[in-house]
C-alpha cells in the first residue's frame, strides 16, 4: 500500500470511527437515563407503597407521641391530686423521662406561673432531631395545670419522606409525558448524532484536503506549463508519491526551460550565422576590384609631380591596410556563419586540458604578448580521467576563445607582468566543471548577460563573436556556461558538461 492510499484511508477511517464513536457515546448515555429513572409501571407502583409507608411511619410517630403526652398528663394529675409536693412532682417528671427515652422535656405550668419542669439531652446518634411539644391540661386540689411534653423524631423521617414525595412527582410527571419526552429525546440524540457527522466529515476533508489540494495545485501547474509557462515551481514538503511526483514535474519544467532557453540561443545563433554569411558574401566580393583599382592608380601614374605620387602611395597603402582588416572580419564571419554542429563521441576530458596546456606558448604568440612571461597561464585537471560525450576540436576552440579572452584582458590590465590565468577541470557528482579564472579588470555586473550575444564586444578590434561561439559549442554538448566574478578579482567562466552515465 502506497503512502498516498495509507493518508486517503486514514481520513476515510477517521470520519467513520468518529460517527460511530459519537453514536454510541450519546446512545450509551441515553440507555443510562432511562435505566437510571426506570419509567415503568412497577415501579411507579413501588414509588408510591413506599411514599405511603414512610407516610404512614410519620403517622404511627405522631400517634405515639400523643399517647406518651396523654400518659405523662394523667400520672401529673394523678401524683398532684395524691401529693401536693413540686419536689415529688419533680421527681416523678425525671423517672417518666428516663421511661420514655422520645421525650427531651417535661413542663408544668399553673397559669403563667412554672409549678415543675425537668429535661434531658437525648442519647446522640449522629442523626438530626425534630422536636414538637404536646399539651394536656390536668386538674388537681382545685389546681388548673397545663402539662408541656416535648418529644424529638429524627429529621431523617420527614428527609425521606419528602424525598420519595419527590421522585413520586418526577415519576408521575415522566409517565405522563412519556410520549413527548421519548420524542424529545429521539430529537436530541438525531442532533447530536448529525453534529458528530458534521464534525468527522469536515475533519475527514481537512484530513484528505491536505493531499487533494496538493494534486489540485499539480493540474494547475500543469495546466500553466501546457500553457507556455515555464517559470512554474511548486515546494515540496511531505514524504509520499505526491511529493516525489511533484519533484518529477519540477524537474520536467527545469529541463523543459532549459531547453526551450537552448533552443531559442541555438535558433538565434542560426540566425546571425545566415546573417554573417550573407555580410561576408556583400563585402568580400568588393574587395578586390577596390584593392586592384588602388594598384593600378598607382601604378599606371607617369607623371612628374612628386608630391602627387606621395599621395597615390599613401593612399593606396591606407586602402590595402583597410582591405586586409576587411578581409580578416570577413574571415571570421565565414569561420562562424560556417560553424558546423559537434558531432559528439565519448572522450577523456583531462586529454583535452592537457593538449590546451601544450599550446598555451603558441595562444601568447598570436596574441603579440611581450617580455618573458608577462602573462602566467596555468591548466590544471584535477579528476583523471572525466569522460565526457564531446566534440574535441570544437570544444578546444571554445576553450581556446575563453583563454584568449582572458590571457588579452589581463595583459591590457597588466603590460607590465603579474598577470594570472588559470584554466582547471573537476567534477562534482555527475557533472564536470572547467573553469577559466583570471586577475584582470573583471567585467562589469550589468554585461554579464550581454557577452554571449554576438557581436557584443568590449573590444576595438574585437568582433564579439567568440563568446557566442563559446556558448554555442557548450549548448550543443548539452552543457550551461556562466559568468561571476572571481577570487582573484577578475573574471570567472564556469562551463559544466554532463559526464557520461550521468542523467
């Protein structure tokens, strides 16, 4: 499985494992609700026999605490009618509080008037007490007594009973809404449901958003190119079959740019060749007749006068001078208008280097540079043997015309010595790389696109077609030539050729 199939499928398992997730989270809390209140008919019937019991336990309660108060009445009346003493009363109020242990405090009143009293702290059982008084009149000796009985009930009963009062009401509500509140809750739990699809599906397209969007910018790109575009360029990022296709098409475009940038310098190099041909053709024909009527002027003078003959003489040697060097551009217009194409076969590109070495006196020869070694030439290779699909003699003469280049800027900088030239060769991974680096003026930044042009020349007697050879030679190898500065302060060519078995 691919690693774009394994993002899809993830996404695709994401969204259902979250719509069944949340299904069954808010189905698992309904079936609590319903289990926790348990709306059915036995149930209700148990809600109300315990309602009725707890109900019918604050009665039995309430019972007793009258026939205690009515007990505690009748034996007041009975110990004042039989003894007319408060301390026998009293004592008589202590033992009834230790037979009734439900009574905190007993009190008789005569009118406003307190006659007896005695209380207690009930036993602590960690339960809160409510306590309510009852009272009962009792007449003795012709004494009119109010007897108070205050008796204590745990607050738990009242607590429970109000409690199941409660989930009475709640269940007797639930019952009668059964219809509408199962509706309700079908309701809720549809929405709940719909958001949770909601929710997974809108994760689920960000998830597969993220490799679609990278296909969707792909075709546009792709659709750019087929356009004409060829500046497109699209980032890399993630480690799939996307990405790797998308380097691909990077790659594509570069070659294609590449190539089409080759093919519009090979097909305008074309055009200044015809262009130069049809130059060396219009001049070179006029040449002769002009150089052979100047002869003859000369020669055919028979006249006397001295002075006339001095100009016939320096006039015909000016035309002959201006003829030579006409003939010498239209020399080099037909080498170029005549440049054949490489016909390339596999070759030792140190060989080569080496052979540039051994002609490098001859190169200083022809260039008319002086003194001993005013100019130092140095070539070097530095990776034995790089084999390369060449075209030895016109990549030699693409060479020659750098180091030409070079060797003259540096000896017009520098007439009286210290001048340097250094050509070398290396490769770097599937490349090789011959560099032509001098210590000469340089050239200014602004021209750098501009020196491969044809005839786009520094020069006053230069022609401005030996770089554009350089450029045509390297082109047709399948190579790229550049232009920067050097580190030694002049000019720096780098030319790079694709070694062989490299793609």
């Amino acid at each position: 499985m691919s690693r774009i199939e394994r993002k899809i499928l993830f996404a695709i398992g994401l969204t259902v494992f979250l719509t069944l997730g949340g299904s069954i989270f808010f189905a698992q809390g309904a079936l609590r609700e319903v289990y926790r209140v348990g709306v059915n008919e036995r149930f209700g019937q148990e809600l109300v026999h315990g309602v009725e019991a707890r109900r019918g336990q604050l009665v039995a309660l309430r019972e007793s605490s009258e026939q205690v108060a009515d007990a505690i009445g009748w034996a007041v009346e009975a110990e004042v009618s039989e003894k007319d003493s408060r301390r026998a009363l009293e004592a008589l109020l202590v033992e009834l509080l230790d037979r009734y242990p439900d009574v905190k405090s007993v009190r008789v009143v005569e009118g406003d008037r307190l006659y007896a009293a005695a209380s207690r702290e009930p036993e602590p059982n960690g339960d809160a007490l409510r306590a309510t008084i009852r009272s009962r009149d009792a007449t003795a000796r012709g004494k009119k007594l109010r007897v108070e009985v205050e008796v204590v009930v745990p607050e738990m009963y009242f607590q429970r009973l109000q409690e199941a009062g409660e989930v009475a009401d709640v269940y007797s509500r639930l019952q009668r809404e059964s219809a509408s509140v199962s509706d309700v809750y079908v309701w809720v739990f549809g929405v709940l449901v719909f958001l949770v699809i909601v929710v997974a599906f809108l994760i689920g397209a960000i998830a597969s958003r993220r490799v679609t969007r990278r296909v969707t910018v792909l075709a546009e790109a792709t659709r750019r190119v087929g356009a004409g575009d060829l500046t497109v360029s699209l980032p890399t990022g993630a480690t799939d079959e996307v990405t790797e296709l998308t380097q691909a098409f990077n790659d594509m475009v570069r070659d294609l740019r590449d190539s089409r940038t080759r093919i519009e310098y090979l097909q305008k190099i074309g055009a200044w060749q015809d262009f130069a041909r049809r130059l060396a053709h219009e001049i070179k024909n006029p040449l002769t007749p002009i150089q052979l009527a100047a002869q003859e002027m000369d020669e055919t003078y028979t006249g006397e006068d001295e002075g006339y003959r001095e100009k016939l003489e320096h006039a015909r040697a000016i035309i002959e001078e201006e003829v030579a060097t006409l003939r010498r551009l239209v020399g080099e217009f037909s080498a170029f208008a005549k440049l054949p194409r490489a016909d390339l076969s596999p070759a030792d590109l140190c060989e080569l280097i080496q052979s540039i070495q051994d002609s490098v006196p001859a190169i200083l020869e022809d260039i008319g540079v002086d003194g001993p070694a005013p100019v130092e030439v140095r070539v070097s290779c530095a990776t034995r043997p790089m084999h390369v699909r060449m075209d030895p003699m016109m990549l030699r003469r693409g060479f020659d015309n750098i180091l030409r280049n070079a060797i003259q800027a540096v000896y017009r900088a520098k007439p009286t010595g210290g001048g340097q030239v250094l050509l070398r060769a290396y490769s770097v991974e599937n490349s090789a790389f011959i560099e032509v680096l001098d210590n000469g003026p340089g050239i200014a930044r602004e021209n750098w696109d501009r020196v491969f042009d044809p005839y786009y020349t520094t020069k006053v007697e230069g022609t401005g077609l030996g770089l554009a050879i350089v450029k045509k030679v390297v082109l047709e190898h399948g190579g790229e030539v550049s232009l920067d500065d050097a580190p030694e302060g002049g000019a720096r060519f780098r030319i790079r050729l694709p070694l062989i078995g490299s793609s």
